[in-house]
C-alpha cells in the first residue's frame, strides 16, 4: 500500500474523531447550560435574582452556569437571612 494512502486514510479518521469529540463537548455544555437555567427557575430565590442568574446565564453561558452550579445554587437553597 502506498504510504499517502495510510496518511489519508488517518486524516479522516481523525477528523471523525475530531467531530464526535465536539459534538460531545456541544452536547455536555447544553446540558450545562439547560440544567442551570432549570435550577435557576425552580429555586427558591425572589423573582429579581432569578431574574439576574437568567441574564447572566444568557450573557455567559458556560461561566453563568457553572457560577450559577457552584455559588448560587447554594445560596438559593439556605434560609433567608434576618
């Protein structure tokens, strides 16, 4: 076998590799991004903040959501402060 064929018949196996490896990383950062703003309407926070996480989950989305996933999510679920 010609060695350009080899070299070829790489390319396009790394290049399917390439686009299942995107699509999973599209798919994963959707599921981020859903699983946040369900979290984020279901919570218990006051109409105002869900408000903001939902504008900051749209402005930035992977950021908003992990933000959200890492500090707001706690926040919303302790007791309201007196």
């Amino acid at each position: 076998m010609h060695p350009a064929a080899l070299i070829e018949g790489h390319e396009q196996t790394w290049s399917w590799l390439a686009l299942g490896l995107t699509g999973a990383v599209v798919l994963a950062f959707l599921g981020l991004f859903l699983g946040a703003l369900i979290s984020i309407l279901g919570s218990r926070l006051t109409g105002g903040m869900k408000l903001v996480w939902v504008i900051f989950a749209f402005c930035a989305p992977f950021l908003g959501s992990l933000l959200w996933f890492v500090f707001g999510r706690r926040d919303a679920s302790e007791p309201a402060r007196r």
